[in-house]
C-alpha cells in the first residue's frame, strides 16, 4: 500500500490550519464571522475579533497532533485498524477495513484538535461560546459518515440490496425536500386528534389567539378549583397530551381536576403584528378568567409550561398590579423568568442578532417555524439532523413512527413584534427578574407580587432552560413566603424529563424542601427518587384545589358554550 511519509502528511495538515495567524483570520470568515462577529466589541480600528491564540499552547497542541496523526498512518501503511470508539463509527464495515477505520480515526483526531484550539483562544466567555458552536457545527457535518463516498456501511448496503437502499434513500431525500424539513420519524403514522392529542374535551372559548379546551371528567368527583394550563406557544400543546400512556393532560384528569388548557393559535400573516402584551392579555389573562367564569371559583390553580410559564407568570405579575389574586398555586416546568443562563440558545443572542430581527420582523411579520427547528436541531446536530440524513438518505431506510419526534416536526410560527420584545426585553436584558422595570398590559412588573405557592420543576440535562437558572424562580415567585415554594429536579432533558408517566417507571428525580439561594447546595443535600416526579406534583396540586364536589356533566356554562371538540381547530393549522 502506498502511502505518504506520516511526518509530512502531519505537518502538511498542522501548517495549513494550526498557525495562529491563519486560525485567527479563519475565524473571521463566513460562516464563523456570520455567527458570532457582529455581537463582538471592536479591538481595533481595522474591527478585527478580539480574539488570541497563545502560541505556546499552539505549539503544545501541535506536536501532540504530529505524534497522533503519525501513530495513525503507521497504522494505515501496517494495513492495521486503528481503535475508534464513537457510535457514529460502531458498525463492523467502519473497522473491517482499515481505510475507512483510518478516516474516522482521523476525523475524531482533527475533531479534538479544533476543540482544543478553541480552548486555546483567549476571549470573554460569550465568545468562547459562539466560537465553538460554530466550530461544532462544521466538525459534525464534516463526518465521514455523513458522506456516501465515505461510509462503508452505506456502500455495503447498496450492494446488498442491489441499488434499493440508495433509490429509497433518494426518495427519502426528494420528499424531504418538498416537505422543508428532514423527517425524523414516519408522519404518516399520526394524525392530531386521532392517535396523538387524544384526551377527551371541547372547546369552551376562542378568540384570534387561541382555543380553551376544558376536558371531560374521568371521576364522579373532582376538585372544585380547576387547573389552567399554559403551554408553550413555540410549539403545540399536545406535547401534554400526546397518547394515553404518556398525557400530563389525561394524568391531571385522572387525578380528579377539572383541566383547561390554551391551544395556541399558529399565527399567519394576517396575525403578524400581535405584541406579547396580546398574548398576556388576549391569551393567559383571558383563558384565566374563563375558566374562572365556567368553574365559578373565584380561584383556580395555574401551570405554565416553557415559554408558557413565562407569559403566565408575567400574567399574573399584571393581574396583582390590578388587585387581582386569580390563582392559588402555580407551577412552572422548565420555564426561564431569569435569563442570565439561556443555555445554548445564548449562541444565537446578542445585541447585533437581536437589531437584525427587530429591523426584519419587529413591526409586522413572522418568526417561521422552520427557523425554530433549524436553530433547536442545531444544538444537538448529530441526534437531530446528521443521524437521519444517514439512515433516511444514505442507508435508504424508513424512519419509525415516534409520536414526540412527530410533535418535534409540527413547528409554530410566532409574530414578529412579540417575538422581537422577547428576545430583547427578557433574553438580551434580563429584564423581567427586575421588579417594576418593564410594564406590561399598562401594568409594572413584579414577580415578587405574586403571593401564592409555586412548584418549580427543572430538568437536570436541560440545555435549553438550565436547571440552576430555573431554581431561581423559587426567590422571585412568592417572594414574601419563599419557604411555601418547592423545587423539584428531574432527570433527563427539556421535554424527556417532564413527559414522564409513573406508570414507565423510568428515570429518577431529586427532591429538597429548603430552599438555600444557592442551586448547588439544594442539590448537595437533596435526595434521588426513583421514577416519576408527578405524584409529587399531583399532591402538592390537591392541597390547593380545595374540596371534591359532584364531576361537572357538560362542558362551559350558559355564556361558554362548545365550539367543537378537542383538539380544535387550531392545534390542526401547519406553520
């Protein structure tokens, strides 16, 4: 086997991306500076990135490079597999041969080599940050698996086959393509309101923004406070209710709660100047006090999930500016009022990102839906985009019916105003954690104002909403009484963790009654249980639901009357 001298194939590959000078000026160039330039203070005249690279660990890094990739092209010229331990790389075709054990060998080497280059850069944190998103993207997308010429598993495929796999792949590919999206799971497979948002109900209430959904009793006897449940309009609601064995919707039922909840509406054009005062007003404080009307309770108990915690949370905040005490406890699940950490999502905020959207959308328009799931799977591209183009695309298989990655596909839009006055006023400046800092609905702002119980819930792997930033929700909510606050840590991530029925007896979650200021100390001496976390939540919901009282046996009341049935009509319209 011919192959090049290992020492200069290493040094070839060292001198042409490792100098300092080459790396800082690559990282000023498309698609790095798109990224992350426009948000960087200016170090000089000439604008260039305050960014450096300390050339002793350059040199460091370099001669541990030379030494690797030497080892392994004595491995390729021995015709000997190196060892390569990545999933992406398990298959027996990767290390049956040692070429293509040599490629992905070399892929990982040049992977961590860039990593620690980054490492390497000295500049703020932020920076950092947005170096190396960009930086992940371009090593993840670059895998040889990604590439037909490149993985042997697919090039062993079409051979077994006869050409079948890479024509299905092909199709795959062209639907795909019409579609806008790569299709992660079988759509075909679920239908909104026929095997997905199944939960029995109608709607009580509509107006432009949304649909209130009151779900038939499952008990002869149920709580006389009812629950009203704010989801994120980001996405659908029935991410509470997707199939019985896993509805947070049909569990809070079975619990004997009378249970509202808001179906967002998915804006079009014609809703592209809606401001998030609408949504607090026209959408949390309306669905508020129907429910209210309908129960006949003067009081009712409020959840807001994500992005929903937070317009519920700044609903109430208004409502006690006005005197008012609608609810008498409220949880939050994985919902952001202080956004000093929004995790990974920070790579795509900053005061220059923010402006452009404010010029594009901010007085009219819309936030796509496409473009929220193009940003969400690109912080976890090898699970959410790279492993499905291999197996739809190059290995031409089917991918299997999943009723959460279907929800994951059935994007929302959001209008422009509202979403610009998001991404400024709570992502960019932090400003809703500030008491009387922002007035909303007429109305200054405090969390604090808020005097009920809350039940703060967060996700341990949350990359979205970290769950220390969420734990500060216990200090601003209920801010008189913190002790009455609780704070519950589940496994897993942003959706897994939440969506976790007991009856799965699946992952574990981590409960303290004290509340320290400090996230890590609660964690330090909270204790693991195993399973879901629901109970916990049902039980501390039943001590403010007030007294069990003969199930309701129709839906609304004289002035609410049914629509149609659940899920509506809403949840069913495509962004």
């Amino acid at each position: 086997m011919n192959t090049p001298d290992p020492q200069a194939a290493a040094q070839a590959w060292i001198n042409e991306i490792s100098d300092p000078l080459k790396w800082q000026s690559w990282l000023q160039q498309p698609p790095f500076a798109d990224l992350f330039k426009a948000g960087l203070p200016k170090s000089g005249p000439s604008g260039e990135l305050p960014v450096a690279v300390d050339p002793a660990r350059m040199k460091q890094l370099q001669e541990e490079y030379v030494q690797q990739i030497t080892a392994l092209w004595q491995d390729l010229a021995s015709a000997r597999a190196p060892a390569v331990d990545d999933k992406r790389f398990a298959g027996a075709a990767w290390h049956s041969n040692p070429l293509s054990a040599f490629n992905a060998a070399v892929y990982l080497l040049n992977g961590r080599f860039l990593s620690s280059m980054v490492d390497a850069v000295q500049a703020t944190p932020k920076v950092k940050q947005k170096i190396r998103f960009a930086v992940q993207q371009t090593v993840d997308a670059l895998s040889p698996a990604n590439f037909l010429v490149t993985n042997p598993e697919a090039q062993q495929k079409i051979i077994e086959t006869r050409g079948q796999s890479l024509q299905r792949g092909i199709a795959h590919m062209l639907a795909d393509m019409q579609k806008g999206h790569i299709s992660q799971t079988d759509e075909e497979a679920f239908e909104i309101g026929r095997n997905v948002a199944t939960t029995e109900g109608a709607v009580v209430y509509e107006n432009a923004l949304f649909q209130l959904i009151q779900y038939k009793p499952q008990t002869r006897t149920v709580y006389e406070k009812p629950l009203v449940i704010v989801p994120p309009c980001i996405n659908k609601y029935y991410i509470l209710d997707l199939q019985p064995a896993n509805s947070l919707v049909r569990h809070a039922v079975l619990q004997g709660h009378t249970v509202f909840l808001v179906s967002w509406c998915n804006p079009q054009p014609e809703l592209g100047r809606l401001t998030w005062d609408d949504y607090v007003e026209e959408g949390a404080i309306r669905a508020l006090h129907v429910a209210q009307e309908i129960s006949g309770q003067p009081q009712v108990n409020a959840l807001g999930f994500c992005v929903g915690g937070t317009i519920l949370s700044t609903a109430l905040a208004v409502l006690a500016a006005r005197g008012e005490k609608p609810v008498s406890s409220l949880t939050l699940l994985t919902a952001l009022l202080d956004f000093s950490d929004a995790g990974t999502l920070e790579v795509f905020i900053d005061e220059a990102q923010v402006a452009h959207r404010e010029r594009e959308i901010g007085g009219g328009g819309l936030m796509l839906g496409r473009e929220f799931s193009a940003a969400f799977s690109s912080l976890r591209p090898n699970d959410l985009i790279w492993n499905y183009v291999e197996s739809n695309y190059l290995m031409g298989e089917d991918p299997p019916p999943f009723d959460l990655l279907y929800w994951n596909a059935d994007g929302t839009n959001l209008p422009g105003p509202m979403f610009c006055w998001y991404l400024r006023n709570l992502y960019l400046e932090n400003s809703l954690k500030v008491p009387n800092k922002l007035r909303v609905c007429g109305q200054p702002v405090d969390l604090g104002a808020i005097d009920v119980p809350a039940l703060i819930y967060a996700s341990r792997e949350d990359h979205i909403v970290p769950w220390a930033t969420a734990y500060a929700n216990t200090r601003l909510i209920n801010r008189k009484k913190p002790a009455n606050n609780r704070f519950i840590l589940g496994a897993s991530g942003h959706i897994a963790g939440v969506i976790n029925p007991p009856e799965k007896k699946k992952r574990s979650y981590w409960i303290n009654k004290q509340l320290p200021v400090d996230a890590q100390e609660w964690l330090q001496r909270a204790t693991e249980k195993p399973g879901s976390w629901w109970p916990e939540w049902s039980a501390f919901l039943a001590r403010y639901a007030g007294k069990e009282v003969p199930a309701p046996r129709r839906y609304g009341n004289a002035h609410y009357k049914p629509v149609e049935a659940a899920p509506g009509r809403y949840v069913k319209v495509k962004a």
